[in-house]
C-alpha cells in the first residue's frame, strides 16, 4: 500500500510510521520506501520496521531501476508500505515526473489517501471524489481522515459520502477507512533540514515510546485486518525490465576496502548506492567521526555522505585523531568521495550561529575553502555533467541527484592562494538546477571529491563502477 496525502503536511509520515510499526507487531516483515529524495523519513521507518527503508524518485532515476529497487527489497517481505511525497499529484514541474502518483502507477500500488479533515464535513467528500477523477490511472485503496474531532464527526464524513455516491451511482466516492484522532503529541519535531532523526527524540528502539504510541493510535482506529486484505497482492514484474539497468561489469574476486562515515553527522546515505557498492565487490568498512579515534586499517577509498555536521561541529572538531587521519590520507591520494554534510566535513572550517553567537569549528582540512551556515536553503533536483573526470569518473556522462543544505561555501582561502587558476582545485561538475540554473561545481582536490549533490547511483551506475576501480589502484605516491 502507498501512503499518499492532498498536501504535504496533512499527517502522511505519522500514519506511514503507525502503519509500518503496527504490522511489525503483529509479526509481519514490513518494507518500508520512501518516495522523493528525503533521507530522515527511510531513518524512521527502519526503526519502525527493523528494516532498512529504500528512496523510489521518477525523476532521478529510471522507471525500470524503481521497479528493480522496490522487487529486490520485497522479495521476502510479507507488506510493503510506501510513503509518499508532498501531495499526491505534485512532482517536478507541472507534470506527474516524481510525483507519488507516477509511483503508484509504475508500481501497481493502490494508493491511502490521507486527508486533513479537520474542521470539514461534507467538503471532504469533494476532495475525495476531485482526487479519484483527476487521474484515473491511479487506484485507490481507500481514505483515512486524519484529525477527526471524534467518531460523531468521522461518521458525518463518512454519511456525506455515501449520499454523493448515491446521487451519483457511475461515480463511487472511494471508502473510508477510518478516521484517526488528532494527536499533537506524537508529532515528531522538525528542525532546519525536516523532521529530527531516527534515533533522536524518544524515536530510539531503546524505548521506542513515540513509535509505539502511534501504532497503538492506528490499532486502535484503523481495521488493520481489512488493510491488509484491501492492499495490491506483491506480485514479480516481468524480468526483461531490469536488462536496461544491470551494471556492466561482473565484480571480480578481489575485494576493495570502502571506509564508509555511518553515524549520527553522516547518515543520509541512498541505501542503493551501499547496495551498488557491494554488488561490484567493495567490502563496505563503516567508522565514526565522531566516535572513532583513527580510521579503520587498508582502506582502498572513503565514502562521506551527508547528515547533520552542524549540529555535532565541536564533537567533530575534537576528534583531531580522526580528522588528521583523513587529512593524511587525502593528502597522500586515497580517493575519498564527499557530498554536502561530507563536504563540510573536509573543509577547513565550518562557521556556526549557536544562540546569537558565531562558533568556528576546524574540520579536516582537505579542500581549501570554508563553510559556514545560513539562513536560507539551497534545495532543488540537480543534473550533473560530468566533464575533464578523464579516470576519475566516466567523462561526459549524467546523473541525478537533489540538495538541500543551508551552508555556503567561502572560497576565500582558494582565491587567495590561486588554487582555482593553478588547477589545484578543479571543478568537475555542470550542475542543471530546477531553477533553470547551470553552475560550476563538484571539487576536486589530487583524489579527493566533494559536492552539495547528494547523487543518487541508480541514475549513472557507473559513477560507481568508475571510482571503485580508481579505488583499486594503488595512490600512496601520485594523485591526478
């Protein structure tokens, strides 16, 4: 089942959360998705669920990698729950690309509708009735009035519906399927990137309060049962869709060593890129910043993905062991892969405004230039053109991915001593925003490579192939 919304905000992550941990209780394997390029909702929904929630996108990556990304994860679950994005019909641009609906279609799901039904009686049943007639690809499970002010108020609803179908017995307005009760309480917190973390905020499995609560909210209003009996059967899609999406070569015997920074600072990684990754034969090594003192033995390559560096930069900061490590290693030429939070990670410095005051904290140091936090975000999907990569990355080729960060990059240290000019910083990126935009980025410095681009792989699986074989090669001495 998918669980869609009329808008954003109107209680999708809160309902998916209820559904997904009520299941898990009842000794279902539950795999969560997430539609759209978030990474806090999947951290969520693996705590709900105990399994590792995979990011589906239209508009990053290809029909067929969705539908291979979704089969291979399903394959011994016995309900998959999908978490939609914004409202239901919003995507890139004016089209459906990206959208929960184009997700619904490519995937054969039958779609929830949440609905905020809040101070609304009959209006809801046009809402209803002006979502199943807008698309009439899309099939629709049922509604779930979220907000109800009590059982006499989701009955209306429910009443007011049944005399428009009436009225109209060629256009049937789709069931209800209960009505949840509104529950501030069980909100979970937001902070300047979305909602907090998985793991924050009583969310831990520690103790797993909030989770529990919100399966019980759904236990007791929803007929778990009659869901689970209404959801699209899993069914194997025909196996000549995934010819397009198979990577080109097979992985060898030899086995490449990939540090890969997994903690709270850095935990937005797309799991596909992980699974990617170890498909063509990397030995996946996770370590800390944040707790680790030195990195782990015989890397052959490190993988820094983004998170919230921000929120941890005197943590990060003290941890100099890790951090002159990491230098050490840019340094000598071991290919290290950054995007944003990573980004920030390998600058010289992160600028931070904690309560009215300015704190700078050193970071490792390996690109030559600043960062430091704003106020206003940068947030957008992103298509990125590789250009001059020569073996680093596939020249000429393009992927996809999304940023959202709120730092800004202070290239004064670069300009001052002419590392743009002299090409010891290079820029291997055309980024295409979806502002119309076309900018120089991706940072190169020897092996080291930071972007604000969280690229996700299955939009260029060889980005992958192409840096894991650089990785391979020995880079003690000379860097490109």
């Amino acid at each position: 089942m998918l669980i869609g919304g009329t808008h954003s905000g109107v209680g999708k992550t809160s309902v998916a959360l209820g559904l997904m941990r009520a299941f898990s209780r009842r000794g279902l394997r539950v795999q969560p998705f997430k539609v759209g390029p978030d990474f806090i909702d999947p951290g969520h929904h693996t705590l709900a669920t105990g399994r590792r929630s995979h990011n589906l996108d239209g508009w990053m990556i290809p029909p067929a990698v969705n539908q291979q990304i979704f089969w291979d994860a399903t394959q011994d679950a016995d309900l998959a729950i999908i978490e939609g994005v914004m409202g239901l019909f919003d995507g890139y641009g004016m089209g459906e690309m990206g959208s929960t609906a184009e997700m619904a279609k490519l995937l054969g799901a039958s779609v929830v509708l949440v609905i905020d039904a809040q101070g609304m009686g009959r209006s809801a049943a046009a809402i209803l009735q002006g979502f199943q007639e807008f698309d009439p690809a899309v099939a629709f499970l049922g509604a779930i009035l979220n907000r109800v002010g009590s059982d006499r108020h989701k009955n209306w609803i429910k009443r007011a519906c049944d005399v428009e179908t009436q009225s109209q017995p060629t256009q049937e307005i789709m069931p209800i399927l209960g009505g949840l009760p509104r529950q501030d309480k069980l909100a979970i917190p937001r902070r300047h990137l979305g909602l907090v973390l998985g793991g924050e905020n009583d969310l831990d499995p520690g103790d797993g309060d909030r989770l529990n609560k919100l399966g019980d909210w759904i236990e007791r209003h929803l007929d778990l049962g009659l869901l689970y009996q209404k959801a699209t059967p899993l069914a194997q899609p025909a196996s000549s869709i995934f010819s397009s999406v198979s990577v080109s070569k097979k992985p060898e015997k030899e086995t490449v060593n990939i540090g890969v920074a997994r903690d709270r600072a850095f935990c937005f990684h797309y799991e596909y890129n992980l699974e990617l990754l170890r498909k063509l034969g990397a030995k996946l090594i996770e370590f800390s910043p944040l707790k680790d003192n030195h990195l782990p033995d015989n890397l052959q390559g490190i993988y820094i993905a983004g998170g919230y560096p921000e929120l941890h930069g005197k943590a990060l900061s003290d941890n100099q062991t890790l951090r002159q490590d990491i230098a050490a290693a840019s340094e000598q030429g071991l290919p290290i892969y950054a995007e944003c939070g990573g980004l920030i990670y390998l600058s010289q410095s992160v600028e931070i405004h904690e309560d009215g005051d300015h704190q700078t904290y050193p970071m490792v140091g390996a690109m030559p230039f600043s960062t430091i936090m704003g106020d206003r975000s940068t947030l957008g999907y992103c298509e990125v053109h590789l250009q001059g990569a020569g073996a680093f990355l596939p020249e000429g080729a393009i992927a996809r991915g999304h940023c959202f960060h709120y730092s800004q990059i202070n290239l004064k240290i670069a300009l001052e001593n002419d590392y743009l000019n002299s090409q010891s910083l290079r820029k291997l990126y055309q980024v295409h925003t979806s502002h119309g935009e076309v900018k120089p980025e991706g940072y190169l410095v020897g092996n080291t490579l930071a972007s604000y681009v969280h690229i996700h792989w299955g939009s260029c699986p060889e980005f992958a192939e192409h840096w894991l074989e650089f990785c391979k090669k020995d880079h003690k001495k000379t860097c490109l």
